[in-house]
C-alpha cells in the first residue's frame, strides 16, 4: 500500500525528445537513484495540471508529482509493503 | 476489395485496472490482485491475472475471496491512472488511424479498411498495435486482439482468446465461434435476457438460429428479437452499429454513491445529495446541456425507493436542481429506511442555446452567479468554490466508469 509523505523534493532528470524523464531525487538530505520510470500520469483538475512520476528507486516505488503550473516537485507516496 | 480488408480489430487490454497498478508497482507484478474502488471497500472492481486464475471474478465480495484465496492483496483503484492511460491509447490509436473507435475505458475498435495500403494484413497492423502498446504504457500490460468481419465478432473474439493472444477469426470460422461462447458471454446479452433464452433452450448464439422468429419475439420483444437475429449471424448489434456514427448529445447525465455503512443521518444525507448534485450540473453546464427531466434514487437495507419529476422548463443550476431532488422529490420519500446508495439524475437534455431562458432578475442573478463559478472552477478545479453545505468533510470527486458512458464530457 502506498504511504502518503506529501514532502517537497529536488528532482535531476534529463530532457530527451521534448520529455523529461527524471533520474534522482533529494529527500531528507539524501540522494535517491531512480532506476526505472514505471509509469506516467496525467492529472487534471481545473486548469491545475500535475505529472506524476512513478518509479523505482533502490528496490521501492516512489510517486513523484511535478505541479506543472508552479514547477515544483512533490514526493506524494512512497510503497511500503 | 478482399474480406480481410473489410476487417475490423477489436483491441481489449487484459484486467485494465490491476495491470496497470502492477506495471506502475514492480511489488505487484505476479501477485493475485483484487482492485477496490477505496481502501475498506468490500467489492472488487477488478483482478489481476493472476487472481483470475484463481476464480476471483469483478464484482465478488471481499470477504467471500479472502477466505477462498487467502493471500489475495487488495489495493484501492487508482482512477487517475487509469484515464491517464486511456488518454495515452486513444491518442496511440488516433496515430495509426483515422478510424478508431474507444469502445470503453479499455477497449478499442480499428477498421482496417482506410489502412490497407499501409499493411499487408490486419495481422501485421494487430502485431504493431501490440508492440506499441508496450512501449507507450510499459512492459507488464498485455492486450487481446480479435480480428473479425465485423465488430462484433472481433470483440467476441477477443474477448474468448487466453490473455495476451491475437485472434483472427476467418469467415468460415464464424460459426464455430458463435457456437462455442456461452451467452452470458456475449456483449449486449444482459442477465435478464439471458435468462429468457434459456428458457428458450438456448445457451450459445448461434443457437438462436434455430428458433423461430413467432418464439423469439414473444421470449424477448420484437427489438431483442431482431438484434439478437444479427448476433446470432456474427452481424453488428445496434450498440456496435452507431460506434460508426458521429456522437450525439447525451441525453441525461446522473450520478451514483454507494456509502460504506448504512446511513440515518438526515444531514450527511443532504450533504450527499448537494455533492451529486453539484457534479451533475458541472457537467452539464460544460457541455451546455439544460435537462427538465429529474430523478431520485434511494435504497438501502434490500428496500428500494425512487422518483421522478417532468419539469415545464429545462434547468441547469445547481440551486434549481438541488431544489428538486430534496426539497421536492426526497421530502415525498415516506418510509425511510437506512441509505447506503443514492443516485441523482437529470434527462431530457437539450442544447441550452434552443431552450428558453427565464427573464426574472433572480434566474438572471442566479445563472451570473453560475457562470462566475464555472470560470473559477474552470481555472481552479471542482469544488474550488462551492456552497457551504460542502465546506467541511470529505467531497465526493467525479470518477470514470469502465465503460465510459460518459466520454462526451470527458474529453471535452
């Protein structure tokens, strides 16, 4: 089941054919590798747009949300069994 | 021009809500999955795979498949994924053809016809549709493909195939197919038609072949009758003829909640009943749509109650719509019984450009006051600004449903 953190985070990634595609993240002073982009989602609400990032990172799932209309990085949910 | 390139292709991904949490959670992957719509829900929504294979069916209770498959894991439905995705496929589908058609959340039809100068079979198109499927929404999701003379036999096709196959079936197949699915299989062949033709002996499609056209109209209407006639020749049902047709307007727009326990609470009852009010009417005012037809559904306890009002005149605010759902239409409810199920629904929609708007200043104050919120829910989101009946609690969101009943509004 995921966790909600609901944290700011620092994203580096990569722009690759007009996409990102995220590689690490920063959370609580540590650096995170991401090692798989397992999904991306599109969510809307009114005209406030969000991505949010699933991924794989040392052997868990993150979901890291990126406001698009603020471009700020979220840590939303983290999977802990 | 050839049979094979008549054909239609009906793309079905395989237990669409599981595999796509379990492509988005590697934990997931390879583990029998039932899917609730919230966490503490106790009917399944979906399964994966893997619980299929178990005997675990959508719509199942909880309890009754926890004590059959016990390491089942329940996860709650993550709705935004999912649209995500199908956002994803139906652009993918637009990319390869001018002629897709979302059938629902999950299901797809491509006619092969305007592509038959660009691949040599449906075959071919079947194999690339596959192979980008797996590259737009991950390696874990699976599709079925049915390849058929017409729609219906495609999806029918798919829809018997083993997870993860391509299944073309031939002209001279046709028959085999239709005689080997059951019933209670066949797209459009509800429960209560199901039940008529088994009293009529017939528990496979082509079997209504052999029933005279006298038994089969009084069995089932002389509507079914004739549909029925057309299914059981591999032929497209009226439902799968007007995929072909430009979208029409809907004609009501309703919403439905079932509760987690029974509820007596007249205030959390009201509150229930502005929220669904409040979603129908967003909708309708984003697709400019007046309805005068109002419905109330209850029930609660095996007890049902419902209701309905023909209005003189089409409204389209929430004030006007909330009026009468509660101070008209719930107020006539007399035997109350505990509530664990509420629907709202307003029909008989026109464009609000052909109806009449009312000249009183309080409708005029009442539609700027309507238009001020569509512009800020528009730009904020639903519920930004709503009444104070919904200030405090938990808000009821829209969802979508399976088999998007609703895809005017959604993509709007």
């Amino acid at each position: 089941m995921y966790q909600t953190i609901h944290e700011a985070i620092a994203v580096v990634g990569v722009y690759s054919h007009a996409c990102f595609t995220p590689k690490k993240f920063l959370w609580k002073n540590r650096v995170h590798q991401i090692a798989d982009i397992t999904s991306v989602t599109d969510i809307r609400d009114g005209q406030v747009r969000a991505r949010r990032y699933s991924c794989v990172a040392e052997n868990n799932s993150y979901r890291l949300v990126f406001n698009r209309s603020e471009e700020t990085w979220l840590l939303e949910e983290v999977w802990c069994e | 021009m050839s049979s094979t390139s008549l054909a239609f292709l009906h793309i079905d991904i395989n237990s669409y809500f599981a595999t796509l949490l379990q492509q988005e959670t590697p934990a997931l992957r390879g583990k029998p999955l039932a899917v609730v719509k919230e966490v503490d829900r106790t009917c399944i929504i979906a399964a994966s795979k893997e619980a299929k294979m178990l005997g675990v069916k959508t719509g199942s209770s909880l309890i009754a498949v926890k004590k059959a498959v016990p390491q089942i894991l329940v996860v709650p439905a993550d709705f935004s994924l999912c649209w995500s995705a199908t956002h994803r496929l139906k652009k993918l589908f637009e990319s390869l053809t001018p002629s897709s058609e979302l059938f629902s959340l999950d299901e797809s039809f491509i006619h092969f016809a305007p592509l038959v100068r660009l691949y040599s079979s449906p075959l071919e198109l079947a194999q690339k549709i596959r192979s980008e499927i797996f590259a737009t929404l991950g390696e874990w999701v699976t599709c079925n493909i049915g390849i058929a003379r017409t729609r219906f036999l495609a999806k029918l096709a798919s829809e018997t195939a083993s997870p993860d196959s391509i299944t073309e079936v031939f002209p001279d197949q046709e028959a085999v197919l239709l005689a080997r699915v059951i019933c209670s299989d066949v797209c459009g062949i509800g429960y209560r038609l199901n039940k008529k033709l088994h009293a009529l002996d017939v528990h496979a499609p082509y079997q209504i072949n052999f029933i005279p056209q006298q038994d089969l109209e009084r069995a089932v209407g002389i509507f079914w009758a004739q549909q029925l006639r057309l299914m059981a020749q591999g032929d497209e049902p009226l439902f799968l003829q007007r995929l072909a047709e430009p979208a029409k307007q809907m004609k009501s727009v309703g919403r439905s909640i079932t509760g987690w326990r029974l509820c007596n609470n007249e205030a959390m009852i009201k509150r229930t009943l502005y929220n669904l009010v409040a979603e129908v009417v967003h909708k309708i005012r984003r697709m400019h749509l007046a309805g005068r037809q109002v419905s109330l559904f209850i029930s609660g306890e095996d007890k049902h109650w419902s209701n309905f009002i023909t209005l003189k005149r089409h409204i389209w605010h929430t004030k006007e719509l909330f009026y009468w759902v509660y101070s008209h239409l719930y107020q006539q409810w007399r035997e109350r019984f505990p509530v664990i199920k509420l629907a709202v629904r307003l029909s008989l929609l026109e464009s609000w450009y052909v109806v009449p708007q009312s000249l009183l200043p309080a409708w005029q104050k009442d539609e700027s006051l309507a238009e001020a919120c569509d512009t800020i829910s528009s730009r904020y989101g639903l519920f930004a600004i709503t009444s104070g009946i919904l200030a405090r609690g938990h808000r009821i969101h829209p969802e979508v449903a399976g088999f998007l009943g609703d895809k005017q509004y959604q993509f709007l």
